[in-house]
C-alpha cells in the first residue's frame, strides 16, 4: 500500500478517519480528514474490522444493489407509461425554493473552554487545541476526547459531553457511572484485553449538584510491559428531558503527576448552566 502519509478511512471502523505515517497505519484516529498531523508517533498496529462493522458493510452493499434495481424498474415503467401519456401542462413555482443549513454542534471550545450550549462548560486538562478531537460514541450524544499525556499508548485522556438520550437510567445513578466507566475501559483497552476490577462508586458535589463518581481499576498488557491504571466515570443530571454530563477520566499508574493534577483541576472547574 503506497500512499502518502495522512488522514485515511479507517479499515477496521466506519465514519472515522486513522493515521498513515507512510508505510503502516497508527494508533491515531479521528473524525476529520483534514486535521493536523498527531504531535507525536503513534503505536502501529493492523486494523481489523469488527464483526460488526463487516456486518453492517455487506448489508450496505446489498442495500445499494437492490436500490440500483428498483431504480432501473422504476425507470423502465416510467418509460411506458410515458409513451400513452397525453402533454404535461407546464408550471412555475409558486413561492420561493426555501432551503436550510444544518444546526451548528452544541459543542464548542474557545481558549481551552469546553461549551456545550444549554448544559454546562468546563476548562479542559489540556491547552494544545490540537488535543481535543470529536469523536463518534455509542456513549455520547456530544463528546469531546482530550489527551492529557501521549507519552505513551493509550494515552492519559478525558473524554466529557452529553451522555446518548435513552442512556442512562433515572433513579439509576450509581448504576449510570459503572456502566460507563466500564464501557470506556472496554473501548479505549479493548485490543489489550484489560481485565477489569470490580467498581467503587460514591456521591459527589459538582458544582452544587449531586453526581456519582464510579472507578474501576485495569490490568493490562501492552508492548509486553504490564500497566495498571483507572478509569473513572462521573455522572450528573443536567436536564430536564433528562440530559445527563459524562465525565471519563483515564489514568495510569504511570501517568505524571501534573496530568492527573490537571484532571483533577479541571474537572473541578465544570459548571452548569442554571
């Protein structure tokens, strides 16, 4: 595969874009084709669709051969019907062609500010705009992955927006914050094959409301060292639909102290809109 290095479509995922460095592909992904290069090498590995994916890939395909079908049908019976048919009467329109344009993402940051219009915003661990990406979630209705340090893959990282509508459960609080730590560390250690601790889970105040922070612990192996790490989930009702904010921080035993201080720090700046 000869092709310059960039932003290519990710084999093993659909809608998403992952790095070519020129002669293999990288751990590094994302949403936009035309983004800045990633600041640092990423680890390679070989992307392997998921059953999924390849799934979801063979019924597009046929989905595709049998709109080509009924459109030649269509086309055909057009055609006959056309040729008994007596002259159209021509006509105008009417009014004015009224024509719209896509709603802009909720989501916005503005010098290391994360908005998210209507809930709730939060000064991000990092200042390296290059650092927060959107990204698709099954988690997130809007989410926005920070990464605090890339030393090394995974990398230490928070990933914060809106929870998906229909996630979460009212009432369901503590249950809420398991299930998507657990979730994360599956997505984000999968290809390692983490093993999971069971979750300590309690009350918190943020910024005046209650929420339910959940961690979990995580053994995995990667280049053939054996790291250990946290993945925490905070969760807070912050609508009346209800909207729900989901805060993922993941840490490691061997992340620096000043990017888990700025974890810390940041997510104590998250404040909501009233």
């Amino acid at each position: 595969m000869a092709k310059d290095p960039g932003w290519y479509d990710d084999p093993s995922t659909a809608d998403r874009y992952r790095w070519w460095d020129g002669t293999g592909w990288t751990s590094w992904v994302g949403t936009d084709r035309h983004a800045a290069p990633p600041a640092r090498p990423g680890r390679r590995i070989t992307p392997q669709p998921s059953a999924a994916d390849r799934i979801l890939r063979q019924l597009g395909i046929l989905a595709l051969v049998l709109l080509l079908g009924f459109a030649v049908l269509a086309g055909i019976g057009m055609y006959l019907n056309r040729r008994d048919m007596p002259a159209a009467v021509a006509t105008t329109p009417t009014g004015p062609l009224v024509t719209t344009t896509p709603e802009n993402p909720r989501a916005r940051i503005s010098d290391g500010v994360l908005n998210v219009s209507g809930y709730f915003s939060v000064k991000l661990p990092s200042q390296n705009a290059e650092n927060a990406y959107a990204e698709r979630n099954p988690l997130f209705d809007d989410q926005i992955n920070v990464t605090v340090d890339d030393a090394t893959i995974p990398a230490t990282q928070v990933r914060v927006g809106t929870a998906a509508e229909g996630l979460f459960i009212t009432g369901s609080e503590q249950l809420n914050s398991e299930v998507a730590a657990a979730e994360v560390a599956r997505a984000i250690l999968g290809e390692f094959k983490p093993t999971l601790g069971a979750p300590t889970s309690k009350q918190v105040t943020l910024d005046g409301r209650r929420a339910w922070s959940s961690t979990i612990p995580v053994t995995f192996t990667a280049d053939g060292t054996t790291r250990k790490g946290e993945v925490t989930a905070v969760t807070v009702q912050v609508g009346a639909t209800p909207t729900w904010m989901l805060w993922v921080q993941v840490t490691f035993d061997d992340s620096p102290a000043q990017s888990k201080d700025a974890i810390t720090t940041s997510l104590a700046s998250m404040r909501f809109e009233r």
